[in-house]
C-alpha cells in the first residue's frame, strides 16, 4: 500500500530543507530525497515548490550546506513551525 502524501503549508518546504541540510550538504535534488525518505515517504516537495525553496535559501547556504545564518534560520523555522503545530493539534478537539 503506498503511502498517504500530504500537501505543504506555504513555508513548509523552508523549513524541511533546512533540516534535511543539518547533518551534512546536499546535492539538489538529494535533499529533496532526505526529506521524502526521513518522513517515511509522507512528504514530498513539488519539484517547483523545492527549486523556489531553494532559490530563496542561497543567501543561507554554500553549496547547500548551511552556513551560520541557515542554521540560525533553521531555529527560527522550527520554533514557528512548533507553534504552528500546536495550533493546529487544538482545533479538532475544540468542538
């Protein structure tokens, strides 16, 4: 059985290329298989979400690899991302 995929929220693909980018650099289009493959084949980034994503990011990494200002930009997105999550996890129980 294939897995279910789930639609990004605006932002979101910032936020898992960074991460997927914290261990070690990436090629391209590796990083988008990081993130596929660390999210159990849950998340996929479009092809045009991930090149923009990227494009946006070069100012935060060499050769995508992340620089100081990336991984403060990662705790950034990952704090926001946090409240983000929290957010949402109340609502179904609000009713």
């Amino acid at each position: 059985m294939h897995a279910h995929h789930i639609q990004l929220p605006q932002g979101a693909p910032d936020l898992l290329i960074l991460q997927a980018l914290a261990l070690e650099p990436r090629h391209g289009w590796a990083v988008s298989e990081r993130v596929q493959q660390i999210s159990g084949d849950v998340l996929r980034i479009l092809q045009g979400s991930f090149y923009s994503a990227l494009h946006r990011l070069e100012s935060r990494a060499e050769y995508y690899e992340l620089a100081k200002t990336g991984r403060r930009q990662l705790e950034c997105e990952k704090a926001a991302w946090g409240k983000l999550t929290a957010a949402v996890a109340q609502v179904p129980g609000a009713a």
